[in-house]
C-alpha cells in the first residue's frame, strides 16, 4: 500500500459548546490524514456526538477516579496503597 493510500485517523475531537448556535450540545470534527499528508475532516453534529461519548464514557469515568485517587494521595490526604512486592 502506498503512503498516498494508507489513512490514518489523525485527530478526532469532541467539545461542548457553552455558547451560540450549539450551546449545550457537543460537537467535535474527525481528521484523517496519509502518507503524503494530504487530509479530509468530518464535522461531528450534535446529533452524533452521543455516540462517541458513550462509546469513551467507561474509560472516562476510570481515568477520572484514577487521577483523584493519585491527587489525593500526592497531596497527602490518603494513603498510598501498598506496593505488591512479591514474587511469583
């Protein structure tokens, strides 16, 4: 396969919108790009962006309960878990 025809998913972005003709939906774009870096974009309307969100919802909400409980550990407001130091 040539560069010309090999096209990878390049950026893909969701946002709510807090203000204008969207305000309080999500709405995003999808970027590919190839080899040659020749590109084409789709626009993500809000009537499609549910369907990303619930497709990255579960690893949303894992990440976020993993950032707090580093936050709070580093700010020392909870104990670090134990180390698992042995061998099998």
């Amino acid at each position: 396969m040539s560069e010309r025809d090999d096209w990878k998913l390049r950026k893909i972005e969701l946002e709510f919108n807090a203000y204008g003709k969207n305000k309080g939906q999500y709405t995003g774009s999808i970027r590919f790009q190839n080899g040659d870096f020749e590109s084409f974009q789709f626009k993500i309307r809000p009537d499609m962006a549910q369907a990303y969100i619930d497709i990255i919802a579960d690893d949303i909400v894992r990440g976020a309960e993993s950032l707090g409980e580093r936050l709070l550990v580093s700010l020392g407001l909870k104990e670090s878990p134990p180390v698992n130091t042995t061998v099998d």
